[in-house]
C-alpha cells in the first residue's frame, strides 16, 4: 500500500521502507512522526481526498536533520554604477524513514503530527491561548511638543536627493528606516540592507557630503 502524502509545499509518494527527504520538521533524530495531510491512499481498495482523505496518515521515524547540496547565485547589475553579489543557500531538511501507512485510525495513533519549523515557532509564540499582555496606556502629552519634536527632526534631516541617482521614493524609503542623514546612509552597508536598495555609489556620495 502506498500514499500521497502533503508537506512542505510538497507531494511525495511514499511507502513503507521508504527513505523521504523534506522540508525542516520541528523533530530531532529518533522521533516518531505522522504525516495527516493524505492526498491519496493506493491499494486494493484507493481512496482520493478532497482535499485529504480522512483518517489516513503516514508514519515516520526521523534519521537526521541535514542539509542539501549548496546552490550558488549570482546578481549583476549592468547599469552606470554595476555592482556584482554572489550567494550561497543550503536548504535544512529531514532526512525520514517511512514506518508506516495507515489508511484510517491516525487520531487514535498516539503519534505526533510532523510540523514544519516555522509552523511550530508561529504556535509556540501566538498560539497557546494566552492573552497578550495589555499595552500601558500611552500620557498624554501637551498638543504643542509632538509638533516641535517633528520641526527638530526636519531642521536635522539632510535631503538625500542631492545624491545622483536617489530620487523621492528611495529617500521615502530610507526615513522610514530611520536613515535622513549623510552621516546615516554613509555607514549602510549595500549588501545588508532591506529596507530598500541601496546602491554602493550612493554610499560613497554620501561619505563626501556627510564631511
């Protein structure tokens, strides 16, 4: 008997015997895990989900967590100012033996679900039933400061549209991150930052302008 099982974004067919590669479980080596999203069930007697077949799981010990071949990228920008990057990426996996193939009773196994990592890190930091904590009152504060603070914070901004090449909506970008200086933009490192792209040219310009 043999099933199509769900995870990861996945399909495989397995069955038992199996050895089965997916995405990063929240197991470590030695567990005993069960798969319930069951797309099919082959045998004498096949069962189709819709979308899952009720019942049904796959049962699996955990060998290892390892990690896959490393994948190389490369970005080049071929503009005034090219720039080049070169990236490596070892996707983290769970190396699996299949133990198991139930086609009904996987509420009475006894064995936990199989969950991803980012499953099981959303479940443990919002999904325990625990309220959240109130949020202190915020005092109020007299009408006339928030407006002399927002006049101090444009009198120390620096218009970074003086640098060639940035225009509104990149510098919009960067005072939402918090960068309105030279001073600011001239410590970014190009290669880290998310907020938006920041081209290396930028960098060096505004490590001129900041003296």
């Amino acid at each position: 008997m043999f099933a199509v099982l769900k995870t990861g974004g996945k399909q495989y067919k397995v069955q038992a015997g199996d050895i089965l590669r997916v995405e990063l479980l929240a197991a470590e080596a030695g567990d005993k895990v069960q798969f319930n999203e069951i797309l099919m069930v082959g045998g004498d007697k096949p069962q189709l989900g819709t979308p899952f077949v009720e019942g049904a799981a796959v049962q699996a010990e955990v060998i290892d967590n390892i990690k896959a071949d490393k994948v190389i990228t490369y970005h080049k920008r071929r503009r005034k100012h090219s720039s080049q990057r070169t990236r490596g990426h070892r996707q983290q996996l769970t190396l699996l033996r299949v133990t198991d193939v139930l086609a009904s009773g996987a509420d009475k196994s006894g064995v936990k679900e199989a969950v991803g990592t980012a499953i099981a890190r959303r479940a443990a930091h919002g999904s325990k039933g625990e309220a959240a904590p109130a949020k202190p009152a915020k005092a109020a504060a007299p009408k006339a400061a928030p407006k002399a603070e927002a006049a101090a914070s444009v009198a120390e901004a620096d218009d970074l549209k003086v640098i060639n090449g940035l225009g509104p909506a990149a510098e919009k970008k960067l005072n939402e991150a918090g960068i309105t200086t030279f001073a600011q933009l001239a410590a970014v490192d190009p290669e880290t930052f998310e907020a938006t792209k920041v081209k290396p040219d930028w960098v060096e310009q505004a490590k001129e302008l900041a003296k």
